[in-house]
C-alpha cells in the first residue's frame, strides 16, 4: 500500500477508476464524479485550520466563491485556446483564483485570528457573509444574476486519438486535489505543520515553546484559503455558471460537517466524508418522490451534527488515517 | 427634525425586540460560556407557536390587550418548554467537553430546529394574526406615536424590568449570579447547578418568545428562515454592549437598532445586514469586552 504515496501513482490509479466510471456513465453522473474533487478540496482545505490548527472557521463559502468569480472573470474576458494549450492556462488562472483567494484570507485573518472559538466563528461568517453581499451589490461581478456562459475544457485530438471533455476535466481535478492531498500531508510532517499542530494542542504551552502562534494561524488560513480558491475555481470551471445565491451559509456548513464528520485532524477521514456529503443529495434527490418533495437533506446533517458531538466527539476516523490500519505489523499508529 | 424623530422611534422600537432576544443569548453566556447558536431558532418557534396556538383558541380576529396576553404567556411558556428539551438532550451530555464541541452541537440544534421547521410549518411565509390594533395614540412634536411602537416598547420594557427583578432581588437569580460565578463554588454552597442553569435557559427563551411576537406584531410575517438574520443581529447586540452584562444586552440592541434604521434612511437598505457584521468586526477588534464588559486576563 505504500506505493500510493507516490503522489504520480496516486493520480493514476485515481484518473483510472474515476474515469472507467465516468466514461461508462452519462454527463450527469459525470458532473457529480468531478464535484467528488471540488468537495474533497473544500473539505481537505478547511481541515487544515478547523482539524489541525485547532481554529473554527465558518467562512469558508467565501473564499471558494473569490476563487470561482476571479476564474469566471479571466475566463470570460481573455480568449481561452483549444487544444492542449488549455490546460497550461486553466492553470495558471487556478493558481491566480488560490493567490487571490490566499491575498484575502491574509487580510480576513491577520485581525480575526486574534480572536477565539466562538467568536472567530461568527467573526469568519461575518466576512463570507460580506464578500457575499458585495459581490451580490457591486455590477462589475454581474450582481445577482452572476456570470454564465465560463468556458469548459476542450476535446484534445493526438491525431486522430480523441480525449473526451469530462476526461480532460477530470485529470485536472486529479491534479489539483492529488496536489492538495500531499502538499497538506507533507505540510503536516514538517516543522511548520508541527507548528500547527501544537497550536491546536496547547497554545499557551505551544507559545513557551517559542512557536509564534499567529504566525502559525495566519499561515493555516492563508494555506487554506488558497485551496479553498482553487476548489471555488474548478467549481467555476464544471458548472460554467456562478452566481453568489451559490455560496451561501450553507457551502460553509457542509465544508464543516465534512470535517466534523471525517474527524477533526484526519486526511481520509475528510475525503469518506466528502463523497458522503457529495452523494447524499443525490441519493435524497431519487427519494423525493416517497418524502412529498421535503429535502431531508439538511435535517439528516444536523442530526449527524449533534450525534457525532454527543457520541463521538473526535468524528467517525478521530485523529486515524485509513492507511494506519493497512500497517498490521506496527501497532503504534498516531 | 419630525423625520429623524420618527425614524428614532421606529429604530428603539427595533432596537428593543433585539435587546429582548440579546438577552438570552447574554444570560446564557454569562452561566455555560457557551453561544447558543439555537436561540435564534426558538425564537423563531416562539412566532410560529403564537400563530398556531391564536388559531386554535380562535383569537386570530380579536385584538385587545387580553388576547395579547394570553397569547404572551401561551408562547413564553411553549419556548421555554422547547430550550429546556434543547439544554437537556443536546447540551447537558457536552458540558464537560471542549467549547468547540458545544459549539458545533448549538450550529447543528440551530440548523436541525430550522429545517424541521420548514418540513412542519412549509417554507412559505405565513400572515401573522393582528394581536392588537394599529391606530394612531398620540402625538409628540407633530409626530405620530402608533400603538404597536407603544405596545412593543411598552413590552419589552416590562420584560426587561421583571428580569432585572428576577436576576437581582430574587433567590433565583442569586443563584444564577453565582454559578454564573463560579459553577464549582456554588455547587459546594448547596446550590443546584443544573437546575440554575434549565432556569436560566428558561428565562431567556421566554423573552426569545416575548420577542417573536413583538417581530410578529411589527412585520406581520412569520418563516422559518426568520431567526437567522435577526439572532444573528441579536448576538451582535449582546457583544457589542458586553457579552454576560444585562445592560450591556440591552444598550446595544437600542443602539444597532437605531444605527440600523439610519443606515436604511440615510445610506443603502442592501448593506443593512452587513452593517451588523461591520460593528461586530470592529467591536472585536478595538474593544472586544464590549461596552460593559470587563477585559478577563487568561491564566495557566
């Protein structure tokens, strides 16, 4: 199983599961497949401040929605090219989406960092709530109408060996939540990602130890802030359509269960719950029809809410990876 | 000048539904250090029991001071009823755990009481029944003085002077100061913690309710989604006067109330709900114990 630590291998094998089933299956499965990377982005990003800083964060609709609007705009106003040229500049607009959304989250939390537990939450959903509201007043973002008509990937043709849409879009996203994956994983093994640590642990203790604990927290929230931006751009990228009734409260509320879920301080943990999160609507949507068209779908998260609380407060995986159960022969896994 | 006055009325009148319902949030924190994101919530429920229980005694049609009443006492009793299950099931098992589990639990209460909500009372905004008729009182330097604005000062008022009364010259409320004190000291003084703290929760929710109805009686609109906006307005008035002050709660209601109702007159009605936010970031920012508040230095 170690070989799936190799991020190039990880890609691999993803690109060939996600795409055997997509390929077999029509746009609309498709669609949901590629929303199981956006989803694990969100989900893995705001896990990095709310699992392993230690800080809650409710304002994560708001970065993922800097992120969607700055691809929307670039996209819109600069001519994208067909053909294998594409992929280089959706690039480089998503890492333009992540920096900006990054550059915000700078600003957001260098204040609001400053503050604990329950009111950096309130503090942080304040903030989303604003860009929110800007974006919805201000017509240079299109106001409540949004922006529509984002280009999509293009067919690549190798002479005559044609690679599908949803495959060029799919290998995007393998790319960039494989990159995400890692790059928080090996982040966490490292001295900074120590510092983080810490910081959830004890932070008075943390900060006689000479960890400059802001730094450490601003650092979390910039790092997170620009994942959430390349989720928001590849979100933009596969709906082609963004407005800001789309990242509402309630994106950041299923950031949250993703991580509450999974376990607070767990890789895996975070991604088995982004596929639940990202199936459960549509399992509930063939459903409707025996529920008198209720959507049970946010009375079914907060009861796992206040039971996961209750019953298992470190979440479904606690602080465990899935691979420290693969490791039989070693039996300290923390 | 009679314009500024009448917009003064209106904005204490608003102000005084958020000091009733920012004083809940208060209470509650001065007792479980906790934010009970829920509150909100059942004040929300507080509007829809009165609608409903104004249609089962079929008093919908008949506004006098009586119906008022006994529609007050219906709710406040209703809400309290719902917080005490809320405190028992969800946040008594948690009250040992870390604040970050409480919280979570309160967001979860608080989205599971508003979508529960929207499967029972239907998502559709419902007409709230007229309690009490709308007609003009009288007048101060030519402006006119309607009863609901009276009714609603009138109200809220009265709540907040029994609470006073409650927290300050009663044995009750000794009780409440003092686990809100110091929960460990108190329980070794004979003082029944968990019963201080179901008081407290009632105590709250039912001005949470006295609140409802007032909202109800203003705006004559009553949703699920209703306890959101305003719970979130409510808490930004409890910290901007000093989060667990009694008089911090109802010092900033009044004054987000009628800050709010200058942004609307004089500014933009599109960045009403984000004004709130504005003065909640910058009060946490310059002063985060808030105007009554006392700064608390962190120890070992």
């Amino acid at each position: 199983m170690k070989t799936f630590k190799i991020p190039i291998v990880a890609s691999l094998v993803i690109i060939l599961i996600a795409g055997s089933v997509g390929m077999l299956a029509n746009s609309y499965i498709q669609l949901i497949l590629l929303f199981l990377f956006v989803n694990s982005i969100m989900g893995m990003s705001l896990n990095l401040i709310n699992g392993y800083t230690g800080q809650f964060s409710l304002g994560h609709a708001g970065f993922i929605a800097i992120g969607a609007y700055f691809t929307s705009i670039i996209s819109t106003s600069v001519p994208f090219p067909s053909g294998l040229g594409a992929l280089p500049v959706a690039g480089f607009i998503t890492i333009g989406s992540g920096l900006v959304a990054g550059l915000v989250g700078y600003f957001v939390g260098l204040p609001s960092l400053r503050l604990k537990g329950d009111y950096l939450a309130i503090v942080t959903l304040g903030f989303g709530e604003i860009i929110r509201v800007s974006l919805n007043n201000i017509p240079f973002f299109g106001g409540a109408i949004g922006i529509s008509n984002i280009p999509s990937f293009p067919e690549l043709n190798f002479g005559g060996f044609i690679i599908d849409r949803f495959l060029v879009a799919l290998i995007f996203a393998t790319f960039w939540a494989v990159t995400c994956f890692f790059f928080i994983w090996r982040l966490l093994n490292s001295s900074p990602g120590r510092g983080f640590l810490s910081v959830r642990e004890d932070e008075i203790a943390a900060e006689a130890m000479g960890i400059n604990t802001t730094k450490m927290k601003v650092q979390a929230f910039v790092i997170s802030s620009f994942f959430a931006g390349v989720a928001g751009s590849l979100y933009a990228y596969f709906t082609n359509y963004v407005s800001p009734a789309s990242f509402t409260f309630l994106m950041s509320i299923d950031a949250v269960i993703m991580v509450v879920l999974g376990g607070m301080g767990s890789m895996t943990g975070c991604l088995a719950s982004a596929f639940f999160i990202t199936l459960l609507p549509e399992i509930l949507r063939s459903l409707k029809d025996y529920t008198y068209g209720i959507d049970l779908r946010m009375v079914i998260y907060s009861l796992a809410l206040i039971l996961i609380m209750i019953l298992r407060p470190q979440g479904l995986f606690g602080e465990k990876e899935i691979f420290h159960h693969w490791r039989k022969n070693d039996k300290s896994t923390t | 000048m009679e314009e500024l006055l009448q917009h003064l009325i209106n904005g204490l009148s608003l102000g005084s539904i958020y000091s009733l319902i920012a004083l809940g949030y208060t209470m509650v924190y001065g007792i479980l250090q906790m934010i009970n994101f829920a509150h909100s919530e059942v004040y929300m429920m507080g509007a829809f029991f009165a609608y409903y229980s104004a249609k089962l005694l079929k008093l919908e049609n008949s506004p006098s001071f009586t119906t008022l009443l006994i529609i007050l006492f219906i709710t406040m009793a209703m809400c309290s009823l719902l917080a005490l299950s809320i405190e028992k099931f969800a946040y008594r098992p948690l009250r040992k755990q870390p604040k970050l589990n409480v919280l979570i639990t309160a967001i979860g209460v608080s989205l599971f009481l508003q979508y529960v909500a929207q499967i029972i009372f239907g998502a559709d905004p419902k007409v709230f029944p007229t309690l009490i008729n709308d007609q003009l009182l009288f007048e101060v330097a030519g402006v006119p003085v309607k009863s609901f604005d009276v009714t609603i000062l009138g109200v809220s008022v009265t709540a907040m002077f029994a609470l006073h009364f409650l927290v300050y010259h009663t044995k009750l409320g000794q009780a409440m100061r003092a686990v809100s004190h110091s929960p460990a000291v108190a329980s070794i003084l004979g003082i029944n913690v968990s019963r201080t703290i179901a008081f407290t929760f009632v105590a709250g929710s039912s001005l949470a309710g006295i609140g409802s109805i007032l909202v109800g009686i203003k705006y004559q609109k009553i949703e699920p989604m209703m306890g959101t906006m305003i719970g979130l307005k409510a808490f930004v008035a409890a910290v901007l006067g000093g989060i667990g002050s009694i008089a911090g709660a109802v010092v900033g209601g009044l004054v987000l109330g009628v800050s709010e109702v200058l942004v609307v007159v004089y500014g933009s009605s599109q960045y009403r709900d984000a004004l709130a936010f504005g003065i909640l970031i910058f009060i946490l920012l310059f002063k985060p114990a808030g105007i009554f508040g006392k700064n608390t230095i962190e120890k070992v």
